[in-house]
C-alpha cells in the first residue's frame, strides 16, 4: 500500500492528508492527484490560471482536460473537454497546467 502520510503541497509545503485533492471552483469539481497541491493553493491555482472556454465562456481551471483550438492568428483557444464544449474542429487536446499546457497530445494525424 502506498504510504501517503508525508506528502506535502509543492506549492506552500503544508502536509497533505490524502490525495486527490477535491475543490470546487465554479461550479467545476476538481480532483488532483498529481502534482501534489492543497486545498488552498489549488483554489489560489484555479484563481490565476483558469482559462475562458472559447465555447461557453465558461472558465476551466488548471490540471484539468482541455481541447485545444487554433485561432486564425496563431494563438491556443481552450474549450472544455464534454460533449457540450469540444467539437469536432479540436485539433489537439491536452491537461491544463500553470499558464500552460502539460500532458499535450495531438490528435490529428495528418
Ligand atoms: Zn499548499
Ligand atoms: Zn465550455
């Protein structure tokens, strides 16, 4: 069994009782196994990193699914990765990090 009783938080080092860490942020459940994050900094995460879903307007918090987008100048837009949001136009799909994508997959094969 995997001994979870010294994790820590990379953000701030606070102890971390047990994984994932589960917020909700606007509406959005979170769940967060990797990196290793609390409560709190996840939330303060969410707060700073969250990107607006090009299709709802939504927003969709870091560490999560994304689809990603081309727009005509060249710049990433992110919808949400659900049937109501993702279309058939996604090129590339990915997880949300800090500011930017990790975990960055493309999908279209030619
Ligand atoms: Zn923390
Ligand atoms: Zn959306």
């Amino acid at each position: 069994m995997e001994n979870q009783s010294d994790l820590c938080c990379q953000e701030c080092g606070t102890k971390v009782d047990r994984l994932p860490t589960l917020v909700e942020y606007e509406g959005q459940e979170i769940f967060l196994f990797d990196p290793v994050i609390c409560k709190n900094c996840l939330l303060d995460l969410c707060n700073r990193f969250s990107v607006r879903c090009e299709n709802c307007g939504g927003s969709i918090p870091p560490y999560s699914q994304v689809g990603v987008l081309k727009a005509d100048n060249g710049q990433r837009e992110f919808v949400h990765m659900n049937t109501a949001c993702s279309t058939v136009g996604n090129a590339f799909y990915g997880y949300l990090g800090k500011g930017n994508l990790h975990h960055f997959v493309e999908i279209e094969a030619c």
